[in-house]
C-alpha cells in the first residue's frame, strides 16, 4: 500500500464541510499531492490557498450532476500526478424528498450526485490502479440513512443506499487487486451546508445546532473532523486488510433498544 506521504489524493466536494475537513486533515497526516473538486470554484481554491506553499495542491471545479465530470476530473488528477492512489467521495446532497411527495426530478439530482457521481469516480481510478498493477484505498462518505432514514429522506437514503451497496461490490471485485474500498456511514454533522439547509430552506433559525445537540448523547452534533480523522485512516495502510466496510459514525448503536 503507497504511504500517505507518496499518495496521489482525489477529494470530492472539497469546498466545504467534511470534504474540506478530510483534505485539511491529509495534509495534517503528511499528503502532499492532493486534487481538491467541486462545483463552487471560489471556496474550493480558498481552501487550496488555506494550505502550505511547499504542497502540490490542485483544484478543478466541476458539476457532478454531469456524467462526464468524473472522468475528466479524474484526467486531470493524472495529469497532475501521474497516477490516482486514493479517492475519497464526499460530495454529496442533503434534500428533502419523502415517498409521498418526492419527484422525478429529485431523485435523478439525488442519485446523479449521490450514486452515479461516486460510481464513476471509482471506476475511472481503480481503472487507473488496475493499469499499473498497483494498490489503492477509496474512501466513501455515506449516510447512517442508509439503513432506512426519516421519511423526509425517501430518495436521500435510498441514494446512500446504493452508495452502501456498490462500496461492498466494488471492495468485493477487487480483493485480489490489492484496491481496499471503504465507508463510513455518516450521523447528523455540523456542516455549513447542514447549516443553511435548517436555518434557510427549513426555517428551525440560527440556534436550531445548539437545541438538537442538547437532545443527543454527546450533548451536541458530529463534528467534520471526527468524520475526517476515521477517513483518513481507512484511506492509510494503517486501516490494512479492511475493506468492504461500512462504519456507522453516529451517537447511537444499530439494534439498540431506542
């Protein structure tokens, strides 16, 4: 497995809240080739000028809604490094959408983001990994929805359903190729993008953090770095032989009496 210090790093949705976390937290831990991507160009190349001058850090804003982003980002990414040694999916959209009133278009822009982006994303670097022969580690930031979700998040869950599925696929198809296929399934996090959705789409105000958190065992939300620190350790060969897991990151146990 390469070391983190010699990984080639593709990062998703870089731009802000875990995905930013996550490439903060590889340098921390010694990256030096990072490609951060996203949609919104301005944050992500602040986040680029946040880092170390010393640092090969690139940036390519691109739509995922686009069937076509993923394989130029991943291009690009070679490129620049000349290879792709690990991959971490954080993109990802939050909307409301339940059983009753979901539409079409809805689930096409939750699954374009949530299931196909991350499908292609994979396939375009482990195609790169299989072509030189060399192993690699991805990463999937997936949702504790996953396993049934409110009824507000019908097509949200059933996206990061899929995204659950297809890490167990694709960690079970590449076992031999050494290419390690991880995720974790992600509780209720603090992020700006969490952040304007209850205080601007869905009006619970400014202090809407402050009284959920009061309600949860640890008396506040997740935070994007603690999703980041697990992250980057499923990417190193310290998290070596695993793959093919999905780690619910959340304050409650799966089974547990409620």
């Amino acid at each position: 497995m390469t070391p983190l210090d010699q990984t080639a790093l593709i990062v998703t949705g870089a731009a802000r809240g875990i995905g930013k976390a996550i490439a903060q937290h590889a340098v921390k831990n010694g990256l030096r080739q990072i490609l951060l991507t996203d949609i919104d160009e301005a944050d992500l190349s602040a986040v680029a000028r946040s880092m170390p001058d010393d640092l090969n850090i690139k940036t390519y804003a691109a739509d995922l809604t686009e069937p076509e982003a993923p394989t130029a980002i991943c291009n690009f990414a070679k490129s620049c490094f000349g290879r792709v040694d690990g991959l971490v999916n954080s993109a990802g959209i939050t909307d409301r959408a339940s059983l009753t009133d979901g539409t079409p278009d809805q689930w096409e822009r939750l699954f374009a983001i949530n299931a196909r982006a991350p499908f292609l994303m994979m396939q375009e670097v482990v195609k790169d990994m299989l072509a030189r022969k060399q192993p690699g580690s991805i990463v999937n930031i997936q949702s504790v929805n996953a396993h049934c979700g409110g009824p507000e998040l019908a097509i949200y869950a059933a996206s990061k359903g899929a995204l659950q599925t297809l890490t167990k696929n694709a960690a079970n198809a590449h076992l031999a190729d050494r290419i390690r296929v991880n995720g974790i399934n992600l509780g209720w996090t603090l992020t700006e993008s969490e952040h304007q959705m209850q205080t601007k789409t869905l009006g619970e105000g400014e202090d809407w953090a402050e009284r959920v958190g009061a309600s949860r065992p640890l008396g506040r939300l997740l935070m994007p770095d603690e999703a980041a620190r697990l992250a980057l350790y499923l990417l190193s060969p310290d998290s070596e032989p695993l793959t093919g897991a999905s780690i619910d990151l959340e304050q409650s146990v799966l089974g547990a009496p409620s």
